[in-house]
C-alpha cells in the first residue's frame, strides 16, 4: 500500500477527503465511492497541517510548503489555479464555510484566502491557528486563550484561558466546547465556563451527533490506542481497543472518522465503530 502520511478533510465535508505521500504528491478519495478518485503533484511537504480539500461545485486541494514555494491551489486533475508566494513557513491550513481556507504560519497573522483564487480575504493578528467546529462556528488558538468566532470570523465573547500549550483539537456540539492540548480533555460551555476535565493525553475529539456524545482517541504511552465515548461530564460510557493510526480527521459533521492506517484511509462510524477501507484501485 501507499505510503500515507496525512490526511485531511472538512468537519462538514461528506464526500471528498485527500492524503499525502511524505512530499508532492496527493491523493484525492471519495467516500461515496469508497475509492481513490486523483493522484497528483502538488508544492506539499509533511510537518504540520499543510493540506486540504475544500468542497464545492469546482472542488479545489490546497496544499502549502514550509520554505520556497507558499501555499497552491488545484483543481480536481492537478491544474495550478493559483500560487502565494507572499510568506513562507506554511504551518497549518484550515477549511471554512464559504470556499475559504485559513492559512496559519509559523509566525505572524493567519490569512484567510478565497480557496478558488487565492485572494486574500482576512487576516487575523495574534492567532496561531483556527479549528473549524462548524460551518458557522470556528476557534480562533492564540498563545494561552482560545477564542470562538462566527462565521464571519468575528469573536463571540471573550477569550478563553488554556494555559501554556497552544489547542490543537476542538469539537463542539453548539452549547458545549471540548478542547485537547498537550495536556488534559477539557469540557467547557460556551462562556468557557469548566465542566469536566480529564487528565489524560487525548489524540481527537469529535461530537457525534447520533448517539450525542463525545468521542475520543487516545494514546498511551505505551502507544496502545483506544476509542472512548464520554457523556458531557467526561463519564466513559463505551471504551474499545484499536490498532495504531498515523492521522485522523472527522467528517460529515461528526458522524464518521478518517484514520490513516498501512492498509489505507479507514473509514470509522462514530455511532457504533464499524469500519471499512478506501481501495486504491
């Protein structure tokens, strides 16, 4: 099998997901096809989160490079739409509502862009990174706090404390805010207000909306990973052992997981963790 090294998607996508080999080159599946559907060349390199799909009539794969070459965007048969050269150190891309993406750097402000043109539509000082939580919601990561934003990316009420380590995982399910940094599961209303913690390290968190609970991957240190679904008070209602993955990211607004394993992306129902693989053929 090919070796895949990430994987990305948006949260609401129901469709289209896309991996990465270590550099350059991508591939695009389709869920409803269970299959590989484009294999091309791209300015990508790994580290970070460098990668994404944005859906869309015309869907566009925007892919970004730490040094030389920015952040492009192409259609579905590899075609460069559009090349930013304007900063280097790519560092992390985020899909929005609206055809947008957010391009977050090593330093410096986040840049919002068309996903189509690569214009610049947005640009958010002070942020390390967003997290998409649905297509009107988004968390705005900063140095200590995190903040939510509405669709047009504007803050909805005032920051929230998280310590030393930067958020790297988020979900919500609209009144209640889940957040995972290096250091334990937190459960929050939307006024940041604590109602569980965890203190356990936590890979993802994902809302599923089925079964309306709380889904999580973790890890040991032992590397032993497991599922776990959690109520809103953080109690363990369901825990499974799972082999090891390399990525994963949630899709069709939180009711299936994407995984990387040796075989190939896997495909996770969250409301009961059935499973199966995308063929590469």
């Amino acid at each position: 099998m090919i070796d895949l090294r990430e994987v990305a998607a948006p949260l609401w996508g129901e469709d289209l997901l896309v991996t990465s080999l270590f550099e350059r080159v991508v591939h695009v599946w389709s869920l409803e096809r269970a299959a590989l559907c484009a294999t091309f060349e791209t300015v990508y390199d790994f580290g970070g989160r460098r990668l994404a799909v944005v859906p869309g009539e015309s869907p566009v794969v925007v892919a970004g490079a730490y040094t030389r070459h920015g952040v492009c965007g192409y259609d579905l048969t590899g075609q460069r739409l559009w090349q930013d050269f304007k900063r280097t150190n790519v560092q992390i891309l985020t899909v929005l509502a609206e055809g947008r993406v957010a391009v977050s750097y090593n330093r410096g402000p986040t840049r919002v862009l068309e996903a189509a043109t690569g214009q610049e539509v947005r640009s958010l000082r002070g942020v390390l990174n967003v997290i998409a939580l649905t297509p009107d919601l988004s968390l705005a990561v900063g140095g200590g706090w995190c903040r939510l934003l509405d669709r047009s990316l504007d803050p909805l009420g005032s920051r929230i404390p998280t310590g030393l380590h930067p958020v790297w995982g988020a979900a919500s399910d609209g009144e209640h805010l889940a957040i995972t940094a290096s250091g334990p599961l937190r459960i929050l209303d939307l006024k940041g207000r604590e109602r569980a913690t965890v203190p356990e390290f936590f890979r993802h968190v994902v809302y599923d909306p089925v079964t309306k609970t709380w889904v999580v991957v973790r890890e040991a240190n032992d590397g032993q990973t497991t599922l776990l679904r959690l109520d809103h008070d953080a109690k363990v209602l369901e825990q499974r052992p799972w082999n090891r993955f390399r990525d994963v990211v949630t899709m069709r607004g939180g009711k299936v997981l994407i995984t990387l394993t040796d075989e190939g992306p896997q495909v996770i129902d969250c409301s009961d963790w059935t499973a199966h693989m995308l063929e590469a053929t």
